[in-house]
C-alpha cells in the first residue's frame, strides 16, 4: 500500500505595487473630496456665525438707539432756556467752536462727520456722526413740603434723587408743566449750588418735580480694532459702554419742522434740537473678522451720501430707520 502524501500549498502571493499605488491614489482621491467637502462647511458654518452675530448686533443696538430718541425731551422739552456745558463730550478743537462748551435747549445735539485729527483725544472714528439726546430719567419725585428751589440755590433734600452728586444732571419741573429747569450739579454736599451767571427760571416748591437727568451720547469709538458703538451718559457721571461691536459707521439725519432733512440739526443757523420732528438712523454693521476669498466692493447710502466701497474682506450690513421724536416740539 502506498503512502499517501499530503501536499499543503499556501498563496503567499500578495499585491503588486501597482495595486498598492492604485489603492492609494483611490484613498487620497476620497480622502481628498471628504477634507474639501468639511472645510467648505466648516467655512460655510463660520460665514454664517459672523454674519448672524452682526446681524444681531445691529438690530440690537438700533432698538437701543430707537428707545433713547423716543424719549428725547421727555420733560426736557419743558425748558425753554439755553444751558451751557460740554453737552457732546468732546474736546477742545474736536468741537466746531474750538471750546468744550455749547449753549443749546437741553434736548437733542449732533456733530456731522466728526473729524478729531488734530488732539486725536477723543477716540472717535473720522468720519462718523455723534448725537446728544437729553431726557428726565425714570428716577424722580414730588418736592415734598418745605422744600424749595429758587435763584442758583436747590434744596440738600432734593440730593436723594439718584444721589445727586458734583456733575449730575437734574431737571426741576413746574407742576402744571408750563416750564423747567435743567441743571448740571456742582457740588458734592449741602444745598445745590447752580453754576455762576446760572439762575433758575422759576421758583419751585411742593408739588412740583425733581427728576435726575440722563444725557445720553452715541458714538463709534476706533481705539479698539473691534470698532465699538458706544454710549455714554453724561446726566449720571459714569463711563461709556460697549452697546455693540463691529460697527463700521453710524449716520444720522434731522427731519425738521419745516419738512427739510438736514444732517445737523444747528444748520442752517436759526434751527436747533427743538425742530427735529425725527431722526433717520443709519448704522452700518461689518463680520468680526475678514472673510477667505470674499472681496466687498459694495457702496452703502448713509445719511445722504455714499460710503464705500471698502475693497475689504468684511461682510457689512446696513440697517436704517426712521424714529419720530415723541416729546420735542410738544406744547406747554
């Protein structure tokens, strides 16, 4: 009987390396499509996150905007005297006059194109408007019995308005509204103390009101590289705040009384904040960062003018409305 012999054969052969090349090439291929199809994405994601946070910023900050010219006057449409002080917050010869004074009715003040080259002190974006609103603050009361204001002399009591120390803004109102009183504080105790040459109008006792005022400022500040509107309130004596990031330009125009639009609101002389009927807001939004491969060659219609293109790679958007002035220009 013969022996059997079992023959074991194994397939050691393995890819050649054309396969190998050819696999390769297939994997880099997919690889390569799914890398492009991610980054595009992923490109498209941080695109629109941009866009919609400057998008909200500017609606943001417009209603904020839109609430303090509503409230432009309120009360202070009562006075009908000019008060003198540095109602914008700028200095020396950033003001037209080359003072840090102006003497206007405590209600609406503006500056057009500002242009602070010279001290460059103030921070303020060449090329953008400023506005001064003034109102009552929601912070006041009656005057109680016994207390009193007359001449340049105010009361200690009234002092518990908000803590109305040196450099608040206050505002005395006659009680049947037939006038008021705006004033700046001078001094940090003891009876209010009215600035030198400054008289209050009327007499003011029981009955009649005491508010703190709000002297309310907004302006794009370019000491940063994020571009922030600010606003700042003068009437409480504090700093400004960061109402938005990103704001490449605000603009605004005056609608006057005599149905003319004008960009501020002291020219042609003869007007003043008292014939603004409403205020055309324009503010112009950009992405916290350039965008790869996009150019803005866009041109933008703000206050009257045109503004670009800016031949960057920031995304802009431009948000405009029209706010009536509820309380200036109401009757006694």
């Amino acid at each position: 009987m013969k022996n059997l012999q079992v023959v074991s054969r194994s397939n050691k052969q393995g890819f050649t390396v054309v396969e190998l090349l050819v696999a390769m090439a297939i994997s880099l291929v997919v690889l390569s499509a799914v890398f492009f199809t991610f980054k595009s994405q992923h490109d498209s994601f941080l695109t629109q996150d941009q866009i919609s946070a400057m998008q909200q910023n500017v609606r943001a900050a417009m209603i904020m905007i839109t609430r303090d010219i509503q409230m432009g006057g309120y009360y202070t449409n009562f006075d009908r005297s000019g008060c003198s002080m540095d109602w914008d917050d700028l200095s020396g010869s950033c003001d037209p006059d080359g003072t840090d004074e102006e003497t206007i009715r405590p209600l609406i003040c503006a500056h057009d194109n500002i242009d602070d080259s010279p001290l460059n002190k103030d921070k303020i974006k060449n090329g953008t408007d400023l506005i001064v609103i003034a109102k009552a603050s929601d912070k006041g009361r009656p005057l109680a019995a016994g207390e009193n204001a007359t001449g340049n002399t105010i009361d200690a009591s009234l002092r518990d308005v908000d803590d109305l120390k040196k450099n608040k803004c206050a505002l005395l109102v006659k009680n049947d509204l037939s006038s008021a009183d705006f004033f700046r504080v001078e001094e940090d105790s003891g009876a209010m103390k009215l600035s030198p040459g400054r008289e209050l109008q009327e007499s003011y006792s029981e009955g009649d009101l005491i508010f703190r005022a709000d002297v309310v400022i907004y302006y794009v500040d370019d000491e940063s590289q994020s571009l922030c509107l600010c606003r700042k309130n003068l009437g409480n004596n504090e700093g400004a705040q960061v109402i938005a990031e990103n704001i490449d330009n605000i603009q605004f125009r005056y609608l006057l009384d005599n149905g003319t639009w004008v960009n501020d609101p002291n020219n042609p002389p003869g007007t003043s904040g008292a014939n603004v009927r409403a205020i055309e807001v324009s503010l112009l939004a950009r992405t916290a960062q350039p965008l790869r491969g996009y150019l803005n060659t866009d041109t933008y219609s703000m206050g009257g003018s045109d503004i670009g293109p800016f031949n960057d790679g920031y995304r802009r958007k431009l948000l405009a409305s029209i706010v009536e002035t509820r309380n200036i220009g109401l009757p006694r």
